[in-house]
C-alpha cells in the first residue's frame, strides 16, 4: 500500500485511497491485484476544521486541498459539500482582509488564491447539482442530500460575492481605468467582475471571455441603481454564465433547459435589488442540446400562392410562449404570410383562435448591440405568442390537446396564380425564468420571451434582476397527484391525524367527566348542620380562592372567623359532604350567617386542622359578599398554610384589601397569571377551567383539536420556507452593525400562518365562551327569570344556538385542515414527510411546554407593572343544567329563594 499524490497522469482523484494487494511465494513469484477505491473525501474535510484559516499559506493549503478533494463531483458528500463551501468562503474572508495591505500581501497572490478558491467554489456548486439532479430523477422533492445540496451552493454564492467585493472595493481602487475588470473563466462557469462609470447613460452589453455567447443587455447605469446607492460609492457588476444548474436542488429545476446567466448590480460591498424598471434588460442565453427534445415541430411542405397548409402539433409546458418561424423560397419577395392558430380544433382563414400576419414591421424588430459593433436582430418571419396569450393550461398538457396551426402565402385573390412555395415551419415552445434566491424556486413574473428567441438560444427581456416582494408563497401542493399517490408507502401524515383524532377521543371521555364533576363545584353550598338566619343582613357568600402551585390543595378541615370593627363571628367549619373541596386551582362558594350584622368587615381569620394525607394549602384569596348590601370585600393571602412551607404557620389573620392592595405588583402579576393559565390559555385551561365558565372543558379540548390541525396545516405549507431566505441586511447605527435575527419574508410567514389560524379559531371560542344556557321548557317561571337575570350578569350573551355553529366549525375546520396536512404529507415523498413530523413534534411540545408558560408570565410582568387596574373575576354565574343532568348538591340555595 502507498500513497498516490494527485497528478494528470493518474487516473485518481485527490481524497481516493488506492490499495494494491500483493501474494508472492518464496521462489519470486507473484500476482497483485486492485482493491474498490476507499473514499477519503469525507475525512479530509473534517480534518482541514483543524486548519486556522489566518495567512496566505493556510489559505493556499486549505483552499487547494478543498480544490483537489472535490475534483470528482459524483465522489462529494452532501457534508463534505457544505463544509468544502464554509472553508473558501472563510478563505475569501480572510484574504479580503489580507487585500487592505498590498503591501504585505501581493496582489498577484491574491490573484493565485482567488484563482484557486473560484475553483473549489466551482467544483462545489458542480458536486451539488450532480447530487441534486440524481435526487430528482428519483422524485425525491425533499432529502438529507437536498438540504445538503442548498446549503452548499448558497454558502458558495455567498463566498463569491465576498469575491466581488474584494474585487471591486479593494483591487480595482488601485487602477485608474474605469473599464477595469477580472475575468474567471473554467469550463463550466465563466465570472466577470467589472467597474462601471455610474454616469454613463449608455446600455451596457456584458459578456464574459472565452467562446461564450450569453449575453446581458441593461440600459443606463443610472437608470439601475436609481437612488439607492450613494455617490461616494463604487459601483460594478458580476456577470455569471454557467453551464450547468447550481440550483438544481430546487423542486421545480427540471424545468431548466438552458444555460444558467446572472447579473447582479455591486454598491459597495452590497448586492442591489433591481426592480420595476421602465426599460427591459435583455438576457441572451443558450439552449442545451436535449431542450428542444419533444418541445419543436419542423414542417416542411410545399403549397401553392393563396391556398391554406395545416398542420398540428402538442405542447409539452404551461404557460409557455409558442414561436413560429417560416423559411421559404419565392419569385416575389417580400412575401406576406398569414398564420391561423387554432386550439383543439382545424383553423381556417374564418375560423381560428389566433392570427399573425408576417413579415412583423419594421418598427417591431428588436436589435440588440453585440460584439465588434455587429447587432442580434430579430427575425420578421417568425411570430411569438406569449404565454398569457395562448394561456397553455395543466389540462392542455397532460391531456395532449391538440393545437392547429394554419399558413397562407399571399392572400384569397393569389388563387389563380400558379407559383408553388416551399417551406419549413418550425414550431417550438419557450419560457423565462429567473432564480428568485429567497424561496429557492425559479419563477417567471417580470419576464417574457423576447423576439431573438430561436431554436439555438432564448431571448428574455425582465424589469427586475432580484424579485423583490413581501409576500411568501407556500410550498406547492398537486391535490390530484396527492390523491393518487399510496398512503401506505407514505403513512406519515396519516398516523399524526390519526393520533390526534384517537387522542381527542379518549381524552372527551376524561373532560365529559371532568364537565360533571365541576357542576358540584358551580353552585354555593350551606354548610352541613347550619341554620340560615333568614335575615339578608347576616347572609354572606363566602368564595375562597385555592392556588394553583404543585400540591397547594388541601384535605385538611378548613376553618374561617369573619371580623368586623367591633365583633367576630363564630367560627365556620367550611365541609360538604357532596364535593371535594380546596382542590388546586377550585373556587369553592359557601352561603353562611351570623347571628347579628357584622357591619363593615375588616379582617378574616382562616386556619385548617393540618390532617389528611396532604394537609399543606396554598391560599390565593377570600372573597365575601353581603347579600343586603351586594359588596364584595377581598381578604389577599398569596401564602401556604403549611407546617412545611412559608414560615410553618396553618392560621393566617388576613385584613381587609384596600384598593391599593390590589393594585401591588405582586397581586396583580399573580391574579393576571393565574387567570391567564387556567381561563384565558386554551390548552392549560382544559385542565385548570374554572368551574363556572360556561365554556365547558370538551369546548375547550374541541377548540384544541381545531387549533392543533390548523397548526399542523400553516406548518406544512409552509415547511423549509423559513430557511430560504438570506440573512438581512445589519441595520447600522451610530457607527455600529445591528444584524436583525429574522427577515421581512420570515416575518410575513408569521403574518400568514395567523390570518390562517387565528379567525376561525378565535370564533369558535367566542361562540362557546359566550352562548348562553338553554331553557328547559319544564322550567317555572320564577326559574326562568332567574336564569335571565343570571344572563343580563354577563358581560356579552349569544342565544343558545350558537354553540351549534361552534361545533360545525369546529368539525368543519378540522376535517379541511387534516385532510389538506395527509395531501402535502402525500405530495412531499416521505422522506420530506418524516422529517416534517418530527420537526413539528419537536417544536410544538418545545413551544407548549416551554415558550408558551415563559410568554405567558411576560405577559403577566408588563400587565403587572403598567396596569392599575384590579383583576376582576368576570366568571358568569353557574349554568342551568342540561337534560338528564343530576344536580348532587342538594343544599344549594337560589338568592331568590330566601
């Protein structure tokens, strides 16, 4: 075994092991053999991570070994890629910073490792449209390797444009010819780098060296940069040709048939986005050999002056542009020749859908200014229709429409001549398209097919070089092709609905009875063996408030004095013997009496006999409520009466609040997080649901069961979206950078994903929080004005019926969202599939679990420190029961009853 270094005259790539095994015997004879070639490509880009990137030979040594490792693209990882990509963009950060000394740093090196570096860059973005393309013909629309593929190239892109700057803003300063420029020509890309005089008003034409015939064609510099580059900066371009896709991981690169041609406009060290221009910018760029394959009819034929040939032909692409081009041979010249295009049926000089008349005019044909001051000038015998023309829909295609087209030399009164014409029609289909580098797909909007387009090249004329726009598109989804596809090859999205469907059902089951045990705790018991002195003055509605901490409920005999400014009462043991009482979170309401009015309480004694299996109690609040008078008086705690918490103590002595008491920060961040925990968050309050909200606890897990479908919904529409788009660009300020964390579009992605979850959400839970109860028609009529004066008590009322329309809506929206989630699970293939479950597993519980809690005490804290206003209890009074209902607490009493 030994080592091979890399040289031409051996077939073996740099990061290859080639092991050659050799059996001899002891006479000298012998036979030897190859092994497989060991991939070692891997392990040389994880070694050179050890290599600080910090001086002209480490840039050199990295940057050439990145070069000769990734010199075979079909032998690069997806890793190796990506990290391949990483070690020359920090080359080229390093050698930028190099380049602010020419003086230490010669220019020719930086020449020679720019020269390499562009390179490595190359034979990256190469490696990664082999892997990429491999993956699509596999109809893999999502993979480890895609992912791998996109990083790589854009972090290759990235290290070119740190090539440009370096360029423009630290070489090029040196020259004083304007016309300056750096060329990087390798058989598969070709860069120019170039300064521009920003006060020409001249187009420019850009090509870059070598046999290339790609070609950009701009108006005025000025009239590009438009007000958004300073004068004092320097301005270029880059001019790319590439002759393969480097975006070939984009789910819609299939469609790429050309070479790939970019310009991008330089205003100091940034990228310009060149939008809405008034004049067009002509891109000239060559067709691939297989471009044309199934897309172009040649017609050849021979037909007399005046009369009609048809012909008919398929198309291949939506939206496409349709060329027609004629080549004839005739005695009288020019020759008018009228075309009839006809879709789906025979045209006629009568009957047809389209019609040209050739040759165009004069004052259509389009010359573009081309090389040794010689013009590309556009044909007069041939015609384009454009796309949104001719309007070739998805059914056209797949169904093999047919389209008619009719040609006529001369016209109706050239019958009677006897001249016979030949000719070649040649029909073909073309598209523009351009890279719109945030979503990662290629689009065609502010693009059409221009009049030089031919069967060799494509014409593009575009308002814009960069889309620039606000809106994100979400990922595309094919409802036919999903149908079709196999649910038991791809099961992933249908086993998440399932679950969560079969959850839901198994946890109604818990809520039902949950729904039934809180109607034990609506309404206000007496307590068992007391007498009601029947004198309104003495009756007190006593609500005590138990916390929500870990264990703060109590099975311990809970004891109360109520205490006025002259007299106490006697002491209350709070029991019922038909409810469990002083649970976490329970507000339980008692109606008790003393013997004389106590006048205005000032303070309330609590205590409890520390017994049971967990007697330790976390008391929030008391509230007491005179029935003559109908005042409320709040006696605060916020404290355990434990042996094992606090300060030990189980008898508390609690004063009456003032209103200053209830505006403290401590009180009012405590109330407005408890509210907001166990009332105002859907998912908590499915377990912590006061227990006399009418907004019952299988409400709230439906209004979850919509919720967590429409969640899974915008997630997956959106999928991989976030991650398109590049970083934005640092705010600076008062001399420093401020590099926000999140971008415009991901911003928006936001936006859309709550239009879309939000509304029908929000009404759903408006519609079950605010219906009101329905009456029984047994019911008498002291009970039925009773109930309405319950409801005149809330805030805002809907008639009964509208809890139906909750319940269609929920049923409604979760059927659409869960059906819509299986078909974008269908259409992503499942890998894709599988890694979007686990990646919304994954950040759902983390959100649940972890976000949601810690957004909710920031709530609390800016509630706390800006609002003085208190945290009222704006639960409605306990509903009638439904039905076949049993109502256990026999003791409660009406207020109207006594």
């Amino acid at each position: 075994m030994g080592e091979v270094p890399y040289t031409p005259l051996v077939d073996l790539a740099a990061g290859l092991l080639l092991l050659t095994v050799r059996a001899a015997s002891v006479d000298g004879r012998y036979t030897e053999f190859d092994l497989p070639l060991i991939e070692v490509v891997d392990k040389i880009m994880e070694g050179l991570s050890n290599v600080a990137i910090d001086d002209v030979e480490s840039i050199s040594g990295v940057t050439i070994s990145a070069f000769l490792a990734t010199g075979i693209p079909e032998m690069v990882s997806g890793k190796s890629q990506v990290l391949a990509a990483t070690y020359i963009k920090d080359a080229f950060s390093k050698t930028r910073e190099l380049a602010e000394d020419l003086e230490e740093t010669l220019m020719g090196d930086i020449n020679k490792m720019s020269a390499v570096m562009m390179s490595g860059s190359v034979n990256v973005l190469s490696a990664s449209s082999t892997m990429a393309e491999k993956e699509q013909l596999e109809d893999n629309t999502y993979s480890t390797n895609l992912a791998y593929n996109k990083e790589a190239t854009t972090i290759s892109f990235q290290a070119l444009d740190i090539m440009d700057d370096m360029y423009l803003n630290k070489l090029m300063p040196e020259f004083s010819d304007q016309e300056i420029f750096a060329d990087f020509s390798l058989s598969k890309l070709h860069l120019r780098i170039k300064r521009e005089n920003r006060t020409r008003m001249s187009g420019r034409v850009y090509l870059v060296g070598g046999d290339s015939d790609c070609l950009v064609r701009v108006p005025s510099i000025p009239n590009l940069l438009g007000s958004s580059c300073d004068g004092n900066q320097d301005v270029g371009i880059q001019f790319l040709e590439s002759n393969f896709n480097p975006f070939e991981y984009s789910n819609n690169s299939q469609e790429i048939r050309t070479d790939v041609t970019g310009l991008e406009v330089k205003c100091g060290n940034r990228t310009l986005p060149i939008s809405s221009l008034s004049e067009p910018i002509d891109i000239l760029t060559r067709r691939k050999n297989e471009s044309l394959d199934g897309s172009v009819y040649v017609f050849k034929a021979s037909v007399s002056l005046g009369n009609l040939a048809v012909f008919e032909f398929l198309v291949g692409k939506e939206q496409s542009t349709l060329g027609f081009y004629i080549d004839f041979n005739s005695n009288r010249f020019p020759q008018d020749v009228s075309l009839f295009l006809c879709k789906d049926c025979v045209p006629t000089q009568d009957a047809f859908n389209w019609t040209a008349t050739l040759p165009v005019p004069e004052d259509q044909i389009v010359s573009v200014p081309w090389i040794n001051g010689t013009n590309l000038t556009s044909s007069p015998y041939q015609w384009l229709l454009h796309g949104e023309e001719v309007d070739i829909t998805e059914y056209d295609v797949g169904n093999l429409t047919k389209f008619g087209i009719g040609v006529q030399f001369g016209s109706n009164l050239d019958l009677d001549e006897e001249e016979i014409i030949d000719f070649s029609l040649t029909v073909f289909e073309s598209s523009c398209v351009y890279f719109d580098e945030e979503v990662h797909l290629w689009h065609s909007d502010g693009c059409e097919v221009g009049p030089l387009t031919n069967m060799t090249h494509i014409h593009c004329r575009c308002d814009h070089l960069t889309k620039f726009a606000g809106f994100v598109p979400p990922n595309p989804l094919n409802i036919a092709e999903a149908l079709s596809a196999n649910v038991l090859e791809n099961p992933a999205g249908m086993i998440l609905v399932l679950a969560v469907f079969a959850s839901y059902l198994f946890g109604i089951l818990l809520t039902r009875k949950a729904d039934r045990r809180d109607l034990l705790k609506a309404g206000v018991g007496i307590l068992p063996g007391h007498t009601l002195n029947p004198r309104k003055g003495c009756q007190y509605v006593i609500t005590v408030y138990t916390g929500f901490r870990g264990n703060a409920g109590t099975t311990a005999e809970v004891t109360i004095v109520l205490g006025g400014l002259t007299k106490e009462s006697t002491p209350f043991k709070l029991r019922d013997k038909k409810r469990v009482l002083f649970e976490k979170g329970s507000v339980d309401s008692f109606l008790l009496s003393t013997e004389e009015p106590l006048g205005e309480l000032s303070h309330l004694r609590v205590w409890h006999n520390n017994k049971g299996y967990s007697p330790g109690w976390f008391l929030s609040q008391i509230v007491v409520t005179n029935r003559t008078r109908n005042n409320t008086t709040y006696f605060l705690c916020n404290r355990w009466l434990s042996v094992e918490e606090d300060d030990g103590k189980v008898h508390r002595i609690l004063p009456r609040a003032v209103p200053e008491d209830l505006k403290k920060f401590r009180n009012l961040f405590l109330a407005k997080s408890s509210r907001d925990m166990n009332d105002g968050h859907m998912w908590f309050s499915v377990v912590g649901r006061p227990a006399r909200s009418p907004f019952t606890r299988v409400q709230r897990l439906s209004c979850c069961l919509t919720l967590l479908y429409s969640t899974m919904l915008t997630n997956i529409m959106f999928f991989g979206r976030g991650d398109d788009f590049e970083p934005p660009e640092p705010i600076r300020f008062a001399g420093m950078e401020i590099h926000p964390p999140i971008s415009l579009p991901q911003i928006m992605i936001g936006v859309q994903s709550a239009a879309i979850i939000l509304p029908v959400n929000v009404l759903i839970a408006f519609l079950f929080r605010n219906s009101g109860p329905r009456g029984d028609k047994k019911t008498d009529k002291k009970a039925q004005e009773a109930s309405a004066d319950d409801r005149r008590k809330v805030k805002s009322s809907l008639p009964w019926w509208t809890a139906y329309i909750g319940w269609l809506l929920v049923w409604t929206a979760s059927f659409v969202a869960a059906f819509f989630t299986v078909l974008y699970t269908l259409s992503f293939g499942r890998a894709k599939a599988e890694a979007w479950l686990v990646t919304f597993l994954t950040s759902f519980v983390t959100d649940l679990f972890l976000m949601q809690p810690f957004k909710l005490l920031i709530v609390a804290v800016i509630f706390a420190l800006i609002s003085k206003t208190p945290v009222e209890d704006d639960e409605p009074p306990a509903e009638p029961l439904e039905p076949g209902e049993e109502f256990l607490q026999s003791g409660t009493l009406d207020s109207n009853e006594v």
